[in-house]
C-alpha cells in the first residue's frame, strides 16, 4: 500500500510539474507571442545570434520542442536558413539544460510569491498582463512541483522492490536509456524527466553513472516529440527537427561508454551530489553545441540527402497563402496573380497547338493535356481558395472582385477544354491522316490563331489593370473575329464551289477549327464584361425590341 501511496504521489508531482510547463508556454505566448515570434525570425543572420535566440527563446517558453517546431515552420517559409536553424535548435537545448538548472537551484521558496504575484496579475490584468501572469503562475507550479518531487521521493530510500529495480537499470545502461528516453517522449519533455532524476538523485538511491545515463536518455526522447509533430509537415521543417535528433544521438552514443567516468569527475569537483542530473543535462548540451555548431552546415546538407525535396507537383498553386485569407485585399490580390499564371499556361497551350500546326509536329502536343489538367487544378483551387475568404471583413467591391476572379478562372478552364478535346484533336486528325489545307485556308487559320493569342494577352492586361480603352478595344476584338470567322468561311464555301481538292478534304477541320477559335475568343472577351457594365456600356440584351425601333406618333388627333 505505501509503495501505492508513493507512486501516485510521484505521478501528481509530475502531473504538476508538466501543467506548469504548459502555463509557462501559454502565458509567454499570449504576453510575447508575436514579438518573440519576430525576434526568433530575425535572430538568425548570424550564428552566434541564432545560439542566442534559440537559448532565450526557449527559457521564455520551458520548451525546446515549441521553439523547435517554430523554428522549423519558418525554415519550411523560407525565413530562415536550415544552417541557422540547426543553431538555433542547439541553443534551444542548453536553453531547457538552463530551466532545469535554474529550477532545481533551491528556490522553491519562491513558489507561493510568484503563485500570489501572478493570479493577481492573471485575475485583474488583460492582454500581455494576464500573459505574464499566468507565465508566473506557471513558474510557481514549476518550483512547488520540485518540492513536491522531494516529498515523493524520500520513501523510495526503504524500498527494497525499488533499490532491485534500480540495481537492474545499474547493470544494464541501454534499457535505462531506452526507459527514460520513453519517459520524456511520453511526457514530450526532457526537462521534466532531469527534474524526476534529480529528485531521484536527491533521495540517493541512484549511482552516479546511472544518473549520466537517464540524463542521457532524457536528452535522446525529448528530441523526438517535434519530429512527430512535424510529420505532416513539408520536408524542409521535418529535416530541422531530425537534424537536432541526429546530433542529440550522436552525442549520447558518444558519452554513453563514459557514463561512469563522467559522473565520476563531475561528482570530484565538488558541484553537489543533489544537483548531478542538472549539471549532467548543462554539460551535454554546451558540449553538444560546441561540437555541432561549426558542423551545422554539414549537418543541414546530409539532412537534405536523408530527406530529399519530393517531386514538385506541376503547377502547384504559388499564390494562395491561407494566412491571407483574414485580409481579403490581400487575398484577393493573390487570387489575381494565381489566375493570371492561370493564364500563361493556357497561352502556352494556344502557342503550342499554332507551332505544331505550323510545322506538323505531333510531338509538340504531347505537353497539351497535363497543361490542361494543371489549369483544372489550378482554377479549382481559386475557387475554394475565393470561398474562404472572410466574409465579414470583405465589403461590396471585394464580393465583386471576387466574383470576377472566379469569372475568369472558369472561363480559361473552358478555353484548355476546348484546345485539347478540340484544337490538339483537329490537329493531330490533320497530321495523322496527312491532310493538307490549302494555301489560302491555312493563312486564315494561322492567322486566327494569332489574332486569338493577342486577345489573350490582351485579357491578361485588362484582367489586371481593368482598364477601359483596353476593354473597349477587346470588346471592339469580338465583333473582329465574328468577321475573321464569317470571312473565312464564306471564302472556304467559294474554295468548295471551285472544286479545290485541299479544301474539299478539309472541310470539316476547316469549320470545326474556326468554331473553337471563335469560342475561345468569346471567354477571352468575357474579362470585358463586368468594367464595360459598371460604366453602363453593356446592355443586358443584343435583342433589339421592337418597341424601342420604331418611332411613337405623338401627333394629337
């Protein structure tokens, strides 16, 4: 029953011990989050700095793995240099040495006074006050855990079961590893299990090697918790968080062998046999740091080999930031770029279908159809991406620019439809079964073509700019190519009657090429519409009502 007690006692000591963890990390962040997140971001141009950031950071938060997991989202942005990164993880690891050392350095008499100062300021204050109060607080918790611990741990001295255990874990250092390597990865913190060692060194039933080696394994399990939680994570993050376990492992497989002699000659000089696992947790880390950090290149480098960039997907969306999505100028704007490369790639698909036109080469449509999918994709994309967008903060003329974008978005899909199921079609018909237009009829159509890219690019312009003359003379475009369409068929129809061998055998590719060009010239223009509109120079209807036609006879009778 006794052995009972003092099990659950132990277990609601470190209970304590990790909530107050979890308070110190979450009143930091509501007082500094967005300072410390800036100060971190921009604390990495020099090494020396990224050390420094790392250690401060991570005392600010009692947590590496949350400095770690910060670090490596702004690495997977871009903002940081994976070298700088690995440094920085290198001070976050002697900054969580440093809470330990601090923690267990006697001042547990603080605890009612910070538990006091900090429910005060928590109770009373609002924003970075409260924060502050409840990272007091959580310190408090912190320093009455320890003493807590103390109390826990003093029967284990009379305990014959637990003086068998601990002689077993003596004798066989890589299960006390493993063990306390489980430990910290169960509890997601190294420092919480240096606190239950040190209280455990305090109550004398651990050997000094056996104490290096749970430090050691502490240190080993506390790297893990970050690598799972960057799992779903783009490979760049994950290779920061795996690189600080590497050299973690790296130094534990070095120092294992010696666990003796080093706890040997840290227990000589006279530094406190209480205090072993904290001194023990410091070394390794200024050690580890000063052996890795003049290798943290090399270490970001062999990472990149173990975790290779994975195959980009074609034409992934650029633009489409979700954070953005709170500001809906700004995600409209993104939206914009994203659907104008929208654009350039269904240009591509239109230069590409007029090159292999010109030269009969089938080879040149080979990229047509993956263009095709990575346009549905892509405008798919804006489309939810356009939904998101906060619906409270976005006024009258952002609904209407939202709707545009998506407008235009659609309308392209439908332009890549209608060059692959019906440009590459009637082009690969043409090679395929050696047809040849007539001199006169493969002008008109190259000619077409032309006429259709510069509209596009045109569009691209107005879709941009929304200028007005530009849309005037698009619109203007429409009524051209219903010309080019109506010219070119009228003049193929006087080639048919003249009996032109070429143009009898083409016929049907002749009018079916003409059909699309002029479909896709109608969604280029579409981009027109809503500027023309909203200067009210587009009527609802082409219709001309009758009504509106004639005269009306006010002569009175």
């Amino acid at each position: 029953m006794q052995s009972v007690l003092v099990m659950i006692n132990l277990a609601g000591a470190v209970a304590l011990l990790l909530f107050g963890l979890s308070e110190v990390k979450q009143g930091v962040l509501q007082a500094f989050g967005g300072r410390l997140r800036a100060v971190l971001a921009a604390g990495t141009q020099q090494s020396w700095r990224a050390l420094l950031s790392g250690i401060g950071a991570t005392l600010a938060l009692q947590s590496s793995t949350a400095t770690g997991l910060m670090t490596a989202s702004f690495v997977e942005r871009g903002l940081v240099d994976p070298r700088m990164a690995q440094v920085v993880l290198l001070g976050a690891n002697i900054g969580t040495a440093l809470t330990a050392w601090i923690v267990a350095a006697g001042i547990e008499w603080l605890s009612p006074v910070l538990l006091l100062v900090g429910f005060a300021l928590r109770r009373n204050g609002v924003g970075p006050r409260q924060g502050a109060g409840i990272a007091l607080m959580g310190v408090g918790l912190l320093l009455l855990s320890l003493h807590l611990l103390s109390l826990a741990t003093e029967p284990m001295r009379a305990s014959p079961a637990l003086g068998a255990f601990i002689g077993l874990l003596d004798d066989a250092w890589p299960v006390a590893l493993l063990l306390s390597a489980a430990l910290a990865l169960a509890a997601a913190s190294s420092l919480a299990v240096v606190i239950l060692v040190t209280a455990l060194g305090a109550a004398g039933i651990l050997s000094d090697g056996l104490i290096v080696v749970l430090v050691l394994g502490a240190n080993l399990g506390g790297a893990i918790p970050p690598l799972l939680a960057t799992s779903r994570e783009p490979v760049a993050a994950r290779r920061v968080v795996l690189g600080n376990l590497v050299a973690r492992a790296c130094g534990v497989l070095a120092i294992l062998p010696l666990a003796d002699h080093v706890g040997a000659a840290l227990s000589g000089l006279g530094l406190g046999a209480a205090n072993l696992p904290v001194d023990v947790h410091l070394l390794f880390n200024l050690v580890l740091a000063l052996v890795f950090w003049p290798l943290a290149g090399p270490l970001a480098d062999q990472m990149r080999r173990l975790l290779p960039d994975a195959p980009q997907e074609r034409n992934a969306p650029k633009f489409l930031d979700p954070e953005e999505l709170s500001t809906p100028v700004v995600a409209l704007a993104s939206a914009t770029r994203e659907v104008l490369g929208v654009g350039d790639l269904v240009e591509t698909m239109l230069c590409d279908v007029q090159e292999a036109f010109r030269r009969r080469d089938l080879t040149l449509l080979r990229g047509i159809a993956p263009l095709e999918k990575d346009v549905d994709r892509l405008q798919q994309a804006v489309k939810i991406y356009i939904a998101q967008i906060a619906e409270g903060e976005a006024g009258d003329k952002a609904h209407g620019r939202s709707a545009e974008i998506v407008d235009y978005a659609i309308n392209l899909e439908h332009i890549g439809d209608i060059v692959e199921k019906g440009l590459v079609h009637e082009v690969h018909k043409m090679v395929s079964f050696d047809l040849w237009f007539s001199d006169e009829g493969f002008r008109e159509l190259d000619a077409f073509m032309d006429t259709t890219i510069e509209n596009l690019r045109m569009a691209q312009s107005i879709f941009v700019t929304r200028d007005l003359d530009l849309s005037r003379r698009l619109m203007d475009a429409k009524l051209t190519v219903r010309q080019i369409e109506k010219r070119s068929a009228a003049r193929h129809f006087q080639r048919l009657r003249e009996n032109k061998r070429a143009s009898i055998e083409t016929s049907s590719l002749h009018l079916d090429m003409l059909r699309d060009l002029k479909r896709i010239n109608a969604h280029i223009v579409s981009v027109a519409h809503p500027i023309m509109s909203a200067e009210g120079l587009l009527v609802e209807s082409r219709v001309r009502h009758e009504a509106s036609s004639r005269s009306v006879d006010t002569t009175p009778v």
